[in-house]
C-alpha cells in the first residue's frame, strides 16, 4: 500500500478512536476539564507498524493541539498482537488497542473492556490492510518467488511463532490459503489434506519462530536465514545489520485462506480502577 494513504488511513482512524475519549484517558492534569489540560494517553499495540503509530501519534498530538488547546503526550507499548491482548485484559491499562487480528481486540471486548461497537467505524474498525511479502537476500540467491518456493530442501524461513503474533497466524493463512485455492505449484486446488501437507513442509523449513514479526524481520536482518514471511513490510531499512542490501518478493497469491487480506483492527478499551502494569517494552 501507498506509504501517504495508509498514514492517512491510519490517521483518520487514530483521531476517531482518540477523539471518543473524552475524560476516559489514563492521566490528566487540574484543568483538564475545560479542555486545555494535557492528557496522556495508552497505545498498546503489536509490533509491526511501530514507526508508523511512532509518528502518528506525535502528527495527532500536534493537530489536537493546534485544533483544541489541549496537550496530548503518549506511552506506547508493543507486543505480539495475541500477548498485547492478554495483557490489557490481565490489566494493563491501554486507552487504544491496535492489534493484528480481529479476534485478538474482540478478546477484550469479550472480558467486558470495549462497550461501545468497535466495528461500527468508517472502516469497520480495522486501521489497515496488507498482504504477506517475501524479504530475501540481495539478489535472491535461493531463488525465492512464490509459494512452492519455500518448501524446497535446506531453505531456512523465519516467521513469527503463531502463538504469539498475530501477523504469523495470517502467514500460516496465506500459505494454506494458497496451496487451497490452487496457486501452489503441484497442489491441487481445493484438496484439503494436499494444502495441509504443502502448509507442513514449509514450517519444516522454519528454523526461528520469533515471538513477534518485528523481531523475526529484525533477527532477519542481522542475517539469520534466508528467507522472512512477514505480513507488509515492518522494516524501515533495505540494508542489513551487517550493511547487506536485501529484497522483497511477493507472491502471486498473497492473501489468506480466505482470499482476504490481512487486516488490522483498533479499538478503544474503557478505563479500570486497578493499577496498570505495562509490559517491559513500555517506551
């Protein structure tokens, strides 16, 4: 996706979710009440589009103030989007979730910490869409252009570990998705137990499951592996650590089982009385 519209996506939504916060923010000051006070508001959020929501947040604070007289300050946590779940429901205390799969928000929904119709949004509350992408080493040297690709013999795949980052379950999703629909090569569509077999010689292949996409095209990077299965693109740099240019491949179908993109919802959780305990990542 276009790096203009989806900050503009990503914008829009932040501002809805922020404006509907009224006096429901983590901190205030004295003089909050007639709307000149500062605020500090929670992102909690997993951790792919880290530098978006980093800019993204300063780019709303400045707007609010100029709009309203009123200074916004930030607290960002990032996470996989399945374990940011389960720590704002076991307490911490975020004013925004931002998380990588529908069901990961809905789980907060579901403990009672999202009353209002988080779906109900311009776009049904989902901030973004992407597709799984291919990051390979400078010139490609595994050959790497679709799916059947990764499943010839010695390839060392990173991806994130599905039970923690969401981003890995919607890669697990594109792969089967893709050998179920007839886009892998020598898989026969719609047969089930073939797309199962094809979605295991792949994970066969995989040599780190990191607990977040972040980490994994981050351990990429610092040249572990030949090939990252990420959903979009989180790495800001085409270089690695080691100052080795890399590439990217995408893959003739590159959405999940469903034929859909993967999608990444936000929402706004209300307040609780108990302390909150931000995750070790809190910046």
């Amino acid at each position: 996706m276009n790096k203009k519209i989806l900050k503009t996506l990503i914008t829009l939504t932040v501002m809805s979710l922020l404006a509907g916060c009224g006096g429901q923010s983590t901190a205030t000051s004295n003089d909050a009440s007639d709307g000149t006070g500062s605020t500090k508001l929670i992102l909690g959020a997993y951790t792919t589009p880290r530098e978006a929501y980093g800019e993204l947040t300063q780019l709303f604070a400045s707007q609010w103030k100029e709009k309203n007289g009123q200074e916004v300050t930030f607290e960002e946590s990032y996470l996989g989007s399945g374990a940011q779940s389960r720590a704002i429901v076991e307490g911490f205390e975020a004013d925004i979730a931002a998380l990588s799969l529908d069901g990961d928000i809905q789980k907060i929904a579901d403990a009672g910490l999202i009353t209002h119709d988080w779906h109900t949004l311009p776009n049904n509350g989902m901030v973004s869409t992407s597709i799984v992408a291919f990051a390979v080493r400078k010139g490609n040297p595994k050959n790497i252009h679709d799916w059947a690709d990764l499943a010839q013999p010695g390839l060392e795949i990173l991806t994130p570990d599905p039970k923690t980052s969401g981003g890995a379950r919607w890669n697990i999703l594109a792969i089967y998705g893709a050998a179920l629909r007839g886009k892998v090569k020598d898989v026969a569509a719609n047969d089930e137990a073939a797309a199962t077999e094809f979605l295991k010689s792949v994970l066969k292949n995989v040599t780190v499951f990191d607990k977040g996409a972040r980490e994994s095209i981050t351990n990429f990077e610092a040249g572990t592996g030949d090939v990252a299965i990420t959903s979009g693109t989180p790495s800001t740099s085409p270089t690695t650590r080691d100052g080795a240019s890399r590439s990217s491949a995408t893959p003739s179908s590159p959405k999940s089982a469903a034929g859909a993109p993967h999608r990444a919802p936000a929402a706004r959780p209300v307040p609780r009385s108990a302390a909150s305990t931000p995750p070790a990542n809190m910046t």
